[in-house]
C-alpha cells in the first residue's frame, strides 16, 4: 500500500485547503523542496503534487516550486502531479522536466478528446483524478456537479490507456472525516486499473482499512491535511502498511 504525500502548492508555498476551497488555505511550509526531503526522509515511496493555482488558471503557475522538489527528489521516487493540465504541451513539458505521472482532472471530463490523445502521446503517464459526491463526478474545483456516474466514466477512461484513478470524495477532503473506503472499493472492484484513494484520512485506522482492501485493487492513499496538523505519523503509518501489505 502506498501511502503518497501530497504537497499543495499556492503562490510558492505549502498549503492544505478545506474541501477545495482557495480561500480556506492554510500554509504549512514555505518551502516545498524542503518539505519534498521531509516525506522522502519519512520513508515516501512517491509524492503527490497539486498546482492549486493552475487548477483554477488551467495553465502552470508554480513551475519554479515543482522544478526545486524534482531537483530535491531526484531520481529517488516517482513523482506525480496535477492542477491546470489543459494540453499536451503542458503534459510534455512537466514530463520532461522528471515528472513521472500527469493527473488529468476536470479536463478528463469536460474534453475527454484530450484525455485520449494524452494517453495515446504519453501512454503509461497519465492518471485521472476523478472527484465525487454521492457518486456524481464534480468538476471545476469541486464547484460544478455533472451528472456523470464516476463508475461509468473511469471504465471509460480504463479502455483509453490511463495507469490509474484517483479517486476522492470531495465531502470529506480536508476535514479528518475518515476515508471513504465503500465507494473507493466499489470502484476498485469495477476497473483493471488500481485506484489511489483521497479526501479525508483521518488516521492509522484509515490505513489498516485500505491494507484489507489492497487486493481489490487499492493501490494506494493519498495523505494530506492528517499528515501535516500530526493527526497521523507518516513513517509509523507506512510501516504499518508495510506489516499488513508487505511491498
């Protein structure tokens, strides 16, 4: 089970927002490079970039930010990153500059011609974010619900080559809540490809939750606001994940 830092970018720092909000960010390092070497200390076996200003520009805003994390990382772990990701020029661009996997969020949904070229220029690359409620996929930051059953669509995506989902539930992220481990296991058990749990980890027993359910296809969660308020100890939290799905 991976366990994957996520590390929130806007204006140059390092911030948690609440259930997606841009006015609800709260700013945990100045530093992200500095913070990249925290969880690649901590034991990190791969980090979860977000261009929080991209994602509502639609266009990269914190290039420089994400250029000093890979130069920090190296070649070490695998690093994947979303937020703004409208064209192939951009997903070339990041992907030249060392970055492993692209994250194509809302542009999955609204251009889904693009998501396919995408998969096609850069196949083994690319991994779709799909952020629900109530299993209705929502896209512009959360703010515009479709009508669109995520279930649906990511068997879609599955067909056109995508590595993986990203599968959060939008009522929970940011807020301690606990994970939705039902809707991300009924999702896992509908695709071939894994899916990446998010929104809402609470604690260990989140994890121990995600490790009984590895074999459905859970590959891994990605780890936000518990990780950086102290809510849960990430090097404690990956060995136990280890102990019960040893890698």
């Amino acid at each position: 089970m991976l366990l994957i830092p996520a590390i929130d970018l806007k204006d140059g720092h390092c911030v948690r927002l609440v259930q997606g909000d841009m006015d609800q960010a709260t700013t945990f390092g100045e530093d992200p490079a500095a913070m990249a070497a925290r969880w690649l200390e901590a034991g990190a076996r791969r980090l979860h970039l977000v261009d929080l200003n991209g994602a509502f520009a639609g266009k990269p805003q914190n290039l420089a930010a994400v250029k000093a994390i890979l130069a920090e990382v190296g070649d070490e772990i695998p690093v994947q990153l979303g937020g703004g990701i409208r064209d192939l020029d951009t997903i070339e661009q990041y992907i030249d500059a060392g970055i492993s996997y692209v994250i194509i969020g809302t542009a999955a949904v609204k251009n889904p011609g693009f998501l396919r070229d995408a998969c096609t220029a850069f196949g083994g690359h690319i991994i779709v974010g799909l952020d629900a409620k109530d299993g209705k996929v929502a896209t512009d930051g959360w703010s515009k619900l479709t009508g669109h059953e995520v279930v649906d669509l990511a068997q879609k995506f599955q067909d056109w080559g995508v590595e993986s989902i990203i599968y959060t539930d939008i009522g929970r992220d940011g807020m301690l809540t606990g994970i939705n481990v039902d809707a991300t296991v009924k999702l896992a058990q509908a695709l071939t490809i894994p899916v990446i749990a998010s929104g809402g980890l609470a604690g260990i027993a989140d994890i121990e939750a995600l490790c009984a359910v590895e074999d459905e296809g859970v590959e891994g969660v990605i780890c936000g606001r518990a990780i950086y308020s102290g809510a849960l100890d990430f090097a404690k939290a990956q060995e136990r994940a280890d102990e019960l799905s040893p890698p």
